[in-house]
C-alpha cells in the first residue's frame, strides 16, 4: 500500500475572534474542491466550533479526545462531509475537557495516522499561547497566521510568530482577514504592506470582509464552495497556492458597491 | 453579483433562520440537565445497540437532543448498511 504522506497544516492566531475558525473551514473545503483528501482536526478542546461552522454539529459521536483516550477508533470519529464525503473529514474537538487533555503524544499519533490516507490534514489550533496551543502546533509542517488589521490582533500575532520561530517552525505564513478596502484607502486602517512590515513573515493571501461569511456560517456551508464574492475568491486563491500555485494577489479595490457596478455596466455600452 | 440576484429572488428559509434553528439544538444540548457527559455516553450506548444488529454507517449518524416546554426529546438518524445475518434462534 502506498503512503500519501499527507501535509500538516496548523492555523492559528494570538487572539481570538480573528477568524480563525472559519478560515480553517474555507481552506478545508477549498482543497475538498480541488480533490485533494483532506482530514480537518478541530484541536481547540473545549470551545468546539468547526462542526457548526461546516454544519456538522449533529453527526458528532465521538471526539479527539475520545481517540487520544482509546475509546474510539479514529476513523470512527471522523465525521464524513455532506457534500465531500471521504474526501472531507472533521475530527471534532471536545466539549467538556480541559485544553491539557489533547497530549502532544496523542496529538502526534493522530497527525501520523491522518498523514497516511490524507492529502492534507488542517489542524485548528487554540489562540493564545497555552499548553494547548503547544500540543496543538507542534506536529506541524506548516503554520498559518491569521490576523485582522488592528492593533491587538497584530500585536498578538508577532508574539505567536516570535513563539513558533523559538519551537523551529520554518514555513510560517500569514493570512490578512477582514480588510476594508475603503478604510485602507483613507488611511484609517493598517494596510497589507503595513501589516508586513511590522510582522515580516510572507503573506499567503488577504481576505477582504464579506457579509457573505457571516450567511455562510448561519447556514453552515464554507462559502468558498459556490460564492462570487471577493471572500470566496480570496479562499480559493490562498488553497491554490498551498497546493503549490504561483497566483497574483487578489485586487481588493475591485470590490465596488452594487449600485456603481450597475452604473459601470450602463456606461460601457 | 449573482450571490445578490439568488439571494433576491430565492424563496428558500432565511439564513438567519436557519441559524437560530440550528443555535437553538446546540444551545438546548449545552443547557439540557443532563451533563453533556451524559448524553455523550448515551450516544455510545444507543451506537453499541444497534450494531449489534445492523450493519451501520457511523459516520453518516445524526444526533438531536432537544427539549420542548418540560419534555426532552432525542432524535436519532442511523443510516443502515445491511441487516446483520443472524440464525433463527438469534
């Protein structure tokens, strides 16, 4: 049997409320589309989330900790997607445990499982920089950081960055969510180049704010599957680039109102 | 644009509806008296009963614990993949 050895994605921000959860259901998905085998690890025990957010929560039986503890078989706990099915996996987190009981040892058992039938396994990790938060990265390839453009958020992302450089991490990216255009425009929000500037790591991709995320979320379908919106074509670009593609950055000026699109058109003709 | 038109013209639920719906069963799980360590292991148990007879897809289960005034429902949606063959006497 051949093995995939499939690839350690972790996502994770130093404060919460950035995003992360639902960039890890996008980015899930978006790999899904391009067919690739992807395991989703929810590893941010307590505060389980993923589930809703992919619409998931009412297939859950069994949970991560239920693996790392031995009472259920990983492949029993994985939940199978509604649209993807084998090819999108959710590992749930778990609701009543503390952070400590997801150990680094079950962690690292797990991710090499997973690494054997998947493509790519997208772990979320916990905000912050606790036990958990150390269990959760450290059997990762790779890391994603996410942050919106404020003060806090960037704040808190240089600390974790400084915190992953220290545990040996290389390949640490940086992902820009919930930009405004027309506040960067006026100068009064931290621009793209700002924001790479104070944290020097590469940027993978920025994703503009979306009405469209929080319609998304409420019917618990990632919207990189079907949206036109400039949020669905930032998340497919940031999966076509983990899988390796060379893609120009999204033109996030672009994004006009509907009505001076309409005038646009009018014009034109 | 087309998100826009589809949303304008759709007859389907709001989504916000169909988020309070789906709120209100995860709320009334994490609120039920019963510890949620409890109806965990109901789960478990319920799985165990019915593998002992049919042949059933885990994975494709679905769960609901619900509560309506002072009564608890539970909902239980178990595909069947092939009922176990068993001799006469079981």
């Amino acid at each position: 049997m051949s093995e995939t050895n499939g690839k350690v994605y972790v996502i994770t921000s130093g404060k919460g409320g950035v995003g992360k959860t639902t960039t890890t259901a996008n980015i899930s998905t978006g790999l899904a589309m391009l067919g690739k085998k992807v395991a989703v690890i929810d590893a941010d025990i307590g505060l389980r989330n993923l589930d809703v957010i992919m619409g998931l929560e009412n297939r859950i039986v069994y949970d991560i900790i239920d693996v790392v503890e031995g009472r259920a078989k990983l492949e029993t706990a994985m939940i199978k997607d509604k649209h993807f099915r084998e090819n999108l996996q959710l590992l749930p987190a778990a609701q009543t445990r503390d952070k400590d009981s997801l150990t680094k040892e079950g962690m690292d058992k797990i991710l090499n499982d997973l690494r054997k039938t998947f493509d790519y396994i997208i772990v979320d990790c916990p905000a912050g920089i606790e036990q958990g938060f150390k269990n959760a990265t450290i059997g990762a390839d790779h890391v994603l950081i996410v942050t919106n453009p404020e003060v806090s958020a960037v704040r808190d992302a240089d600390r974790i960055i400084g915190l992953l450089e220290s545990q040996g991490k290389k390949d640490i990216k940086l992902i820009i969510n919930r930009i405004k255009p027309e506040m960067v425009k006026r100068g009064d929000m931290l621009s793209m180049e700002d924001i790479l500037d104070l944290l020097k790591i590469d940027l993978i991709g920025i994703v503009p704010e979306d009405e469209g995320i929080v319609v998304s979320a409420n019917r618990g379908e990632p919207l990189v599957r079907e949206s036109q919106g400039l949020a669905g074509q930032a998340y497919r670009n940031i999966t076509r680039r983990i899988t390796g593609e060379k893609l120009p950055l999204l033109d996030i000026s672009k994004q006009a109102g509907f009505f001076t699109k309409l005038f646009k058109k009018k014009t034109r003709k | 644009m087309r998100d826009f038109l589809r949303r304008l013209f759709s007859t389907e639920e709001k989504s916000k509806d169909i988020a309070k719906n789906r709120l209100k069963i995860v709320i009334m799980q994490q609120k039920s008296n019963i510890s949620p360590q409890v109806i965990e292991e109901m789960k478990k148990d319920i799985i165990a009963v019915f593998k002992k007879y049919l042949e059933i897809d885990e994975s494709g289960m679905e769960i609901n614990v619900g509560q309506e005034n002072d009564t608890m429902g539970l909902s239980v949606s178990i595909p069947v993949k092939e009922v176990k063959k068993r001799g006469l006497n079981g």
